[in-house]
C-alpha cells in the first residue's frame, strides 16, 4: 500500500484539508480521507488527474497556419502520408509523456492509422481512443466494411471509440455504419463557416476538395442544414457522441445540444493557432452542456499541455470561475469520453493524480493559480506510479 498525505486533497468535488490518499500496488484508491493527527503533513495540494477530451497524439507540427484550412488540412494528410509507422508511435509516446509533465493522465484520442494502443500500453492514460475513418463517397457495405476493419477495444484504462472525422468528410452511411458499433463516437462538427456552407448549400472550398479528391458522389445533394442538425437527422445528437470544436454554431444549435445531452469540446491552441474567436462557452455551460476541454495536435498548438489549455480558457472566459474550469480539465472530460470516474479521487477508482506546492494558502488561491497557470505540478501519478518530479516527492508508506 502506498501513502501521501497532504496540506489539501480536491477529490474532484470538496477539498479535504489535511489528507491523506492510500492506495494499492494495482493503482486502485483505497482511501480518499482527513490525515490522522499528529501525522508528517507534506506542503502539497493533490489534484485529480487533467482529462484531456481531444488530441491526435501522433501529429507532428506543420509550421505556420497555412491561408485556408483546406490548405492546411492538405500539409497535415502529405505529413502523415510521409511518416513510417514507427515515428507515428513514437510521436504518440512523446505526446503522452508531455501530457503527463503537465498533470494529465487520461486522453480523447483521436487515432487515424491504427496505432496509438502501442503508445497506450507504453504510456497507460485512461480515457477513450477513437479510431478516425473518413470517406465522403462511401456507401453502406464500404462503410460497413471500413468500420469492421477499423474497429479496436482500446486498451484496458483507454476505451475503444469511433470517430467519423467530420460532415464534410464522411457519408451518411460511414456516420450511420460507425453509430451501430454502440461505441461512443467523436466528430468534428460546425467548426468552420465553409463545412456549414458545404452542407447548406453544396459549393465551397470543400466541394471543391471533395471533387478534387475524386470522393464527391455523382448526383450528391447538400443536406441543407448545418452540421449540428445534420448530426440529429442521423440520429447521431446524443450523449455518447463528443462534438469537437463547434465554433459556428446556429440559431437553436446549443439548445438543441443541450437537450439531446451532447458534450463538447473545445481547443484555446488551435482557436489560437488560426485567430479564431472564441465561442460562448459560460453561455453552453449555463445551459448545462458538458464542456470539456482539448489540446488538439501539435499541428495546430504549440504544445501538449493541458495546463497551457486551462491558463488560455481562463484568459478567453474571464467570467468562468476556477472550480468551473478545473472542472472542464477533468469531470467534464470524463463525462465527454464516457468514461465517469476520470477527474475523480474515490475509493476504488484509478490513482490517477498530480501534485501542487500547496502550504497554508487557501484552496481557492491554490485552484486559481493552477488554472492561470502561474502554479506548476511538481509530480503527477499515473496508475499509482510516480512519473514526473520536478520537486523532490516521495511517498509516505
Ligand atoms: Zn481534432
């Protein structure tokens, strides 16, 4: 059994000042509780695990925004199309160590090639790995066919999920054949005013790229809604599928989110990397829709850390309270990938944590700090193991 008792533990829900967390050789919490008097106390503030609800591990930087973002989805394919396998999980390795660096033990991974569950079992955040399909000309039994040759577990911490990449770039019958595998789905959805333009009207830069690509089919016909309600035409407006991005939303979009349960997730790099505006996130939160939040691909953020993503969503949405966005770092990055327990410290789930310096101060100065960014973890653990110290930490049992 392994000890740490702490000035304050956040169990994901009330501070307990001063704690102590134990758990067993298996990584499992044995015990969330008040230190016992008299007990060595370390300086520290113990967090839960940062949930990070979307990232693509294996991608590597491509420089500048490109112009367009067709442009720039054009140098992310000839990237990947350039990078042997074995790069791609090294990438993937380099990603999650990085992560970890930063407080973050569970990830929404986004994994076209098939790959990252040899990253995961090297590195064993928990969360959801979704493999990507796309395939705007695809009919039922290729779709069919593409999703069965696709389709993984995950591993035993990191489930499996489907992630038809976006509306632009994915039949109705690829959305449809990835929905009847029952896993938990994450799609890109209304983050670009030309996606929305494409499905309205039929024309546009990815018309354009689809006919380029030979995959626009012969007597296609927009659907002529936007994304969001094109996604609840196909059944697909439901708790278990995460929307990523959804920067363009219309009117009646986030009520209609909000009703069906959908989460979303939201990406401060990448908004940043192509000077976009931040969308209302206090207002999605108010009406109740799990906002989680992503740190997206190094080839449109500068860096995996989530600690940089909360300090930007801090800076983009002053009105949000610390408390509120901690919580979307972590509870609400287990309610976007379906996985309940990640944010939280409770018997019986993963010794998923990181630590603070944290001494007298109050708590609420501690979380503030953290989520401005200006308070550093000096050791995260992952599955009871200790992986980053950048203080001297041990532990007391
Ligand atoms: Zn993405």
């Amino acid at each position: 059994m392994k000890v740490l008792r702490a000035r304050h533990i956040f169990d994901g829900a009330r501070w307990i000042s001063p704690g102590e967390l134990s758990w067993d050789e298996g990584g499992a919490i044995l015990a969330v509780r008040r230190a016992p008097r008299g007990a060595r106390i370390r300086d520290l503030a113990i967090l839960p695990g940062l949930v990070n609800a979307h990232a693509h591990l294996q991608l590597d930087a491509v420089g500048e925004a490109p112009s367009t973002f067709v442009d720039w989805i054009g140098q992310v394919m000839a990237a990947r199309g350039r990078t042997q396998p074995s790069t791609l999980v090294a990438s993937a390795v380099r990603s999650l160590r990085e992560l970890l660096d930063d407080g973050c033990t569970a990830v929404g991974e986004i994994d076209s090639s098939g790959l990252s569950k040899k990253a995961l079992l090297r590195v064993p955040f928990a969360g959801r790995c979704y493999q990507e399909v796309t395939g705007f000309h695809l009919d039922a039994a290729t779709s069919k066919a593409l999703v069965a040759a696709r389709r993984q577990d995950g591993t035993a911490a990191c489930l499996g999920g489907m992630s038809p990449h976006a509306p632009y770039s994915v039949s109705a019958a690829l959305f449809r054949a990835c929905q009847s595998t029952r896993q938990p789905l994450s799609v890109h959805a209304a983050e670009l005013p030309e996606e929305q333009q494409f499905l309205r009207e039929g024309t546009g830069p990815f018309r354009e790229l689809l006919e380029r690509l030979g995959r626009l089919p012969a007597g296609f016909c927009a659907p002529k809604v936007g994304a969001i309600r094109w996604l609840e035409q196909l059944g697909l407006l439901r708790p278990t599928t995460l929307l990523v991005h959804c920067q363009e939303l219309e009117r009646g979009d986030a009520a209609r989110i909000a009703a069906a349960g959908a989460p979303i997730v939201v990406c401060p790099g990448t908004m940043r990397y192509f000077g976009r505006r931040p969308p209302p996130v206090p207002e999605w939160l108010r009406r109740g829709i799990p906002v989680a939040l992503g740190t997206d691909s190094r080839a449109s953020n500068e860096s995996m850390s989530m600690r940089s993503e909360l300090a930007r969503a801090a800076a983009m949405w002053p009105s949000l309270r610390p408390q509120e966005l901690f919580a979307m770092a972590t509870t609400h990055g287990g309610l976007a990938l379906r996985r309940k327990g990640l944010g939280l410290l409770r018997k019986g789930l993963r010794a998923d944590f990181f630590a603070v310096h944290g001494s007298e101060e109050s708590t609420e100065a501690i979380l503030a700090e953290f989520v401005h960014g200006s308070r550093a973890p000096v050791a995260t653990w992952l599955a009871g193991h200790m992986h980053r110290c950048r203080a001297k930490v041990g532990s007391d049992g």
